[in-house]
C-alpha cells in the first residue's frame, strides 16, 4: 500500500510555517528600524518579500485541501483537535508570561485572551482560520456551484478586483474603493481551490523563473518605494498586496507539480509529522521569539550583525516549537481518546 499523504502538500505547510519563523526574524531583529539605503538593505528587503509568502501559503492551502467539504456533523468536528492544541499553546504561554516574563496575568485574563486572541502573540491567524472553517462548506457551495472553468475565474478574478487591486493602484492616495480588502484569506482559499481543480499548464522551469523574475522585481519595487526612509510596509507588500498573492500562488503551483514520490519512505513519514505539526509550531514560536532575541538584540549591536545568526536562530526557534507542538498534539490526541471514551463520545466521533 502506498503512502497515503500528499507530500507535496506537506512541504508547502512546512515551508509556510518556516517562513513564518523567518519572517518574524526580520520583525525582532530590528529590520523595521534601518535605513533603506545600500545594496545590504536591498537584499534584506527582498529577504523579507520572499518570506512574506507564509500567511498566504497557508490560505492558499487551505483552499486547496478544503474545497471538497460539505455541511455535516463530522466536519464541525474537525475543528475539535486544533481547538485544543490552541488551548494548550495558551496556557503554555500564560504560564512562560508569568514565570519568564513577569507579567502577572491573571485567571480570568488569560480566559478572555485566549478566547479573543490576544493571550498567544501571534493568535491573530487562529481569528482568522475559525472565521474561514465556519465559511468554508458555504464558499464551497459557490465556488462548486458554478458549472464551468470560466465563471470560476470571473469568480477569482472578482474577488483579485475587490482585495488585491488596492494595493496595485492606491498607494499614498486612495483612487478605487478598498472596503472589501479584508476578504482576502477567501481570495487565497479560492485560488487553492482553482488549483486542486484544474492545475496550471505550465513547465516548472518557466514558473520558477518567472518566480525568480518577479521576487527581485518586488524586492526592488520595495527598495525603491523606501529609499533613504525605513521600510515602509504598504498595502502592496502586505497580505492582500499583488505582491504576495503573485509569489505565493507562483511557489505554491511550482511545489504542487514536484515529483516527491521517489522520496524514501521515512523522509516522507518525517515531513507529513512536521507538517501535522505546522499550527502548533506557528503558535509556539512566539515564545522562543521572546526567549532567543533579546539575547541575540543585546549582543549584537545592529540588524546587519544580527543578521548572520539567521541560520542559527530561525532553526533552533523551529525546533524548540517543533517539541512544543508535538507535545501539545500529543496531549490533545490522549484528551480527545479519553472523551470518545466516555458514554457521550458520540459528540465529538467523527
């Protein structure tokens, strides 16, 4: 019997969450405070442009592995485990505000920031993706409603005009409407969804040049968008800008049309495991963020130093939050085998 997962996919959530690690590097080394100016500059900004994929990869993916997903009991059921592993994380973090940082959070803190998302730092993803897995059997009834390849990028190409176009052509001045920017994790969701569907006709060669065409071109859009200034994090380079939706959905077609199937069997078995673990890793990584970088900060004097232990940190923060997750899906798994267990399991079988 053949190896079940689609490791295809398992690279782009594994890429995804490393980028996420990668990019958040950049947010507490002091990338945000330097001078746009030198040739250094410019590949730190294209550093940062290309790690700025995570977010949208994950969306993207979501798409993609999602879009077959009806209306049923045994759907709302999968949201069960990663509700855990979120509560889990929470109280992992609670505990290292408390004890590591001194922070004094209390009982009913720590309820209330938890449920709205401010108890783990980088919760805001978890807001977003319990909004979508409540829309997402609906968006699929539109997006699978529509009979033909065409509608279905009229579709797609609706939802490009309303989150992606802002940022194309406002930029310092707003000259087309903007209000419905905030769809954008449903404009990612429908491109995964094409993508299952259809594929895109095209050599690997061709799109990772084309990649590699418009990730120095962006980078350089960038540059020059900041120069003589600190980098200026406009709509265009943010996660609706057509800078993201064009390298993510580039990477992301480039990754699904690798031939993985030759890999051997234990490197596939090893990254569907980090895969499984991506959201927990995403999650926990704030805590080794607050742990590595202020030593990092305070002896190293500036980004350009720090920029060196690149390979050093993002790894070590990647498997520290590795352990974590591992520990809080473990914990998660023996927690819900213990409830199916018991003589209302029918709840939560799914």
């Amino acid at each position: 019997m053949g190896y079940k997962r689609n490791v295809n996919m398992d690279l782009v959530r594994i890429l995804a969450v490393f980028s996420v690690i990668s990019v958040h590097f950049f947010m507490n080394t002091g990338f945000y405070k330097i001078k746009i100016d030198s040739v250094f500059s410019y590949f730190a900004v294209t550093a940062r442009t290309l790690f700025m994929i995570c977010v949208p990869l994950f969306m993207i993916l979501t798409g993609y592995l999602m879009c077959r997903k009806t209306l049923s009991k045994k759907y709302y059921g999968g949201i069960v485990k990663i509700l855990i592993v979120y509560v889990l994380i929470s109280i992992a973090v609670w505990v290292f505000r408390n004890i590591h940082l001194k922070e004094n959070v209390d009982f009913w803190n720590f309820i209330q920031g938890t449920l709205n998302g401010s108890m783990v730092w980088y919760a805001w993803y978890m807001e977003m993706y319990f909004g979508l897995f409540l829309l997402i059997p609906f968006l699929n009834l539109i997006y699978n409603g529509l009979e033909s390849k065409n509608k279905k990028i009229v579709l797609i190409a609706t939802f490009l005009v309303l989150t992606m176009a802002p940022s194309f052509i406002n930029d310092d001045i707003d000259i087309i409407p903007n209000f419905w920017v905030v769809l954008y994790p449903v404009t990612y969701y429908f491109i995964g969804a094409f993508i299952r569907e259809f594929g895109v006709e095209i050599k690997k060669r061709y799109i990772f040049i084309i990649f590699i065409i418009c990730l120095f071109a962006f980078g350089g859009f960038n540059f020059y968008k900041s120069y003589g200034l600190n980098f200026q994090w406009k709509s265009y380079c943010n996660w609706m800008g057509f800078e993201n939706v064009i390298d993510s959905t580039l990477i992301f077609i480039l990754i699904s049309k690798l031939n993985l199937e030759r890999l051997p069997l234990f490197i596939k078995k090893c990254m569907g495991k980090i895969s499984s673990l991506a959201l927990g890793i995403y999650l926990a990584s704030c805590i080794f963020d607050k742990i590595f970088y202020p030593y990092l900060n305070s002896a190293i004097p500036d980004f350009r130093g720090r920029v060196k232990y690149y390979f050093i940190i993002v790894p070590c923060i990647f498997i520290c939050s590795l352990i974590v997750s591992w520990i809080a899906n473990f914990l998660a798994e023996f927690f819900m085998l213990i409830v199916k267990s018991l003589p209302f399991k029918k709840i939560l079988k799914h």
